[in-house]
C-alpha cells in the first residue's frame, strides 16, 4: 500500500475544488523545493507537511532560521480554548498583554471550524499528540535543549567502533569549528592546523583516550607520532607553528565565549530519528537566536552529522527520514560562495535518496541558490514570488521558460495557493494546503520556548 501525506485539497485557478490532493510520501526521497515570498503560507505548508510525516511514522530532522517551526510544539488534543489561551496574542492596545477570553475563544472557534473542514476531528488531534514527540534544540542556549556542538571531538562514539568514514567526517566537522572560533583557517584540505589537530584527536578517540580540547595542547606542541602524510612533522609544520596553535587553542579554551557550545546532549541525529516511548520524533534545530555567522557553524556541523547518519543506513528507495531547511537563502549559494552548511547539503541533495532519506529545502528569496544542487529535487512547491527577477530564477531551475504554462500561472497565484510539480512530470498540480494542527503564532522567543518545556514536564 502507497503510504501518503493529506496535504489539502486540489483546486483550479478559479478556485474550483477537484478533490484531496494526496502526495505519494516516496516521490520525496527524490527531495523537494518550496518557494515563496513572505506571506504566501510557505511556513505553514512546510508544518503540514512535517505532521503528515510524522503522524505516519516518518521521522523528521529541522532547521530552523526564523523560529517559526518551533509551533509545532503546539499541537493541543483537544478543541479547548484552555489550551491555546497562553498562546494567542493580545489585541493592540491590551494593557495588560493578556488575550482576553473572548478573543480566546474566538480564536479557538475558527481553529475547529476549519480543523474540521478538513475532516480532523477532535479524536485525530489527540492520536496525533499521543504518537508523536516534538523537541526544540537550540545550540548555544539553554532556551530549548541545549547541545554539545563538539561532541564528536570531545565525546567519544561507539561509530569509531563501526563506522569511521563517518566517524572522521563529524570529527573533521568539528575541528573546523574550534578553527573557524580560532579565527583560523577551517578548510580540512587546505589548513595545516586542521590536518594536525584531526590526526591527534583520531589518535586519540581510535586509543579510547580523552580527547576534550585541553587533553590536545600537550600532543600539539609534542605530536605523539613522527609523519602527518608523507613527511615528518617537524618539515610539515615546526615547533614555532605548534606553539602559536596551542596558544591560540588555549586562549579559546579560556575564553566564556567556549562554554556555551560545549554544553548539553550529544550532537546525535540518530539518536534524534528513534521513536520516543514509541512516538514518532520531530527535532528542531532552532538558530534563531544565534548571529547570522554563529547559525552557519552550527548548522555546518549539524548537516556534517546528518551526513554521516544518512550513509549509514541502509539502501531503499522508501522514504525512512526526512531533513527539512526552512529558509535556506545565504548557506546553499552559488561558486564561490562556500559557507560551513554548502558541503553537507549538496552532498544530502545528490546522496541521500539511496538511503531512504528526503531532503526538503525552502526559501523566499530563490536568487542565491545553488540551482546546480536543487536540480536534484524532484517535487517542486511554488507559492507567490517577490519580484520578476524571483520568477525567472526560479524558472530557469525548473528547466522552462517565462512563456511557458509554469510562469504563468506563477503570475495569478493567491496567497497560500501553490502550484506543485510531482516527480517525472511536467503537469502543473494547484494545491491549496489544509489547515495545520499546530497552533501557528509566528516566531517563539526564548522565553516562550523555556514555557513549552515547562508546561510538558
């Protein structure tokens, strides 16, 4: 039996219904595209269509930039105002910026008029929220879960007992952020230091030795073997270079900056994938509260880590997993551009679909995307575009031109209408998404974040 996702209904550009619109949950091992400006329900097709994967039984791994996908942390059982009541905002001008009940319940009123317009019942919401578990990892904040991001240099794993490709890749991974937060160069194929410091914590890590950033400061300055490569240490990198490297390294070591990465869970995504008490699991990986430069280091190792997840698994062409990047304008661009999350994402867009896993990116601004990396999407989801510039480049990626039927009807599309091209098809397919069963309320701040914790335990 083909397993689906009930993403809303199929529709005409005049708006006429033309029955469920059921998108075969496999055809996204191919990967998919979502595009749209601001306001066009780009957030809200992307939550339904993570709860359709996890409500059966898909788990999902997330990125987040903007905090919006940490709503999903709303979903309620039931229809009650009581539960939404903490969430809805006040009217403007509330003095105490509290929602007042009637506000409330109307709020609560139009969530089960259009819940069950769709046919989800109170019974569903309950099932959905007894089988399914949602967590929100924010890195370099204790706002949601908190994460070692250098776990794979200074924890060891059992994949250097099973899997060291995959093992070396997260360890590479994390040596480039302790060089990027040294302000050296993080590039495994071109820095010194990086080759250095890897093969001293491989050595490390293979013995079951300590290999947390202090336990290296002794063996940089005195390496415990005499060749990295096919030369001798001393030829490839002398004494003096050593030196400054540990005191470089010591300096970070000592620095409050440090502490805030290397503090919390495992980076894990395996562990993330498993069922929780046999729920489905959503994990978002929230950066919002992060710099734009702070969010690419921690998304680069991220995406390292799901890399080395994906190839070890085994072949299918079933969909088993999926990653979904919510707006990923800025760390997938185009030659030369080469930010810590580019590697890892190309390699997921032309790698993971032998193992099973679906890779699903969005954005609202198309014009910086590598669309070399994007050709391997099969499904496409387009929702209104900013400007012309948007349209042609989105377009150009498809294959078609701006007279043909795609860009045309890009122009007449409404708000939270999208056009969908499946895999291996040319036909256009108008989507207009059903309503989710998370309560989407925009952005969830720290504090709002500290709650949802709060109110689940």
């Amino acid at each position: 039996m083909t397993l689906t996702f009930n993403m809303g209904k199929r529709r005409t550009l005049m708006g006429a219904d033309r029955g469920g619109f059921e998108l075969p949950a496999d055809d996204l091992v191919t990967h998919g595209v979502v595009v749209g400006m601001t306001g066009s329900g780009k957030t809200g097709l992307i939550t339904v269509l993570v709860e359709e994967a996890i409500r059966n039984g898909i788990p999902v791994l997330l990125l987040d930039v903007k905090g919006d996908l940490a709503n999903l942390k709303l979903a309620f059982p039931s229809y009650d105002a009581k539960h939404i009541a903490p969430w809805v905002e006040a009217a403007r001008g509330d003095e105490d910026g509290i929602a007042d009940g009637a506000l409330v319940d109307e709020v609560a009123a139009e969530r089960r008029r259009e819940l069950m317009s769709w046919g989800i019942t109170e019974s569903d919401l309950a099932h959905y929220c007894a089988t399914t578990h949602v967590r929100v990892i924010t890195p370099g904040s204790d706002a949601g879960e908190s994460l070692h991001l250098l776990s794979a240099l200074e924890r060891r794993s059992a994949r250097w007992d099973h899997d060291l490709v995959g093992a070396r890749a997260t360890l590479e991974a994390a040596v480039s952020m302790v060089l990027r937060l040294m302000g050296r160069d993080p590039d495994p194929a071109q820095s010194r230091a990086h080759a250095l410091l890897t093969a001293i914590a491989e050595r490390r890590l293979v013995a079951n030795l300590p290999a947390d950033l202090a336990s290296l400061l002794p063996d940089i300055i005195t390496p415990p073997f005499a060749t990295i490569g096919a030369l001798d240490v001393e030829t490839y990198i002398g004494l003096k270079s050593r030196g400054e490297l540990a005191a470089d390294l010591n300096t970070l070591i000592a620095s409050s900056s440090l502490a805030r990465w290397r503090q919390g869970q495992d980076l894990d995504v395996g562990k993330w994938m498993e069922p929780v008490d046999g729920k489905t699991t959503a994990t978002i990986i929230s950066v919002a509260h992060l710099q734009d430069a702070e969010r690419a280091l921690a998304l680069g190792v991220v995406l390292e880590e799901a890399l080395a997840w994906t190839r070890s698994r085994p072949g299918t062409n079933k969909l088993r997993g999926m990653i979904v990047f919510d707006e990923i304008y800025g760390y997938l661009p185009p030659h030369p551009y080469d930010p810590p999350t580019k590697k890892p994402l190309v390699a997921l867009m032309k790698q993971a679909r032998a193992f099973g896993v679906g890779c699903i990116v969005a954005t609202q601004n198309p014009m910086d995307l590598d669309y070399r990396a994007l050709s391997n999407a099969g499904t496409w989801i387009l929702g209104r575009l900013q400007t012309p510039a948007d349209l042609k480049r989105v377009i150009e990626g498809l294959g078609e031109t701006m007279k043909g039927p795609i860009a045309k009807k890009l122009m007449r599309i409404a708000k939270r209408w999208f056009l969908v091209r499946m895999v291996g098809s040319n036909e256009l397919t108008m989507l207009h998404p059903r309503w989710a069963i998370s309560l989407l309320r925009g952005p969830m701040t720290a504090l709002e974040l500290r709650r949802t914790r709060r109110e689940r335990r």
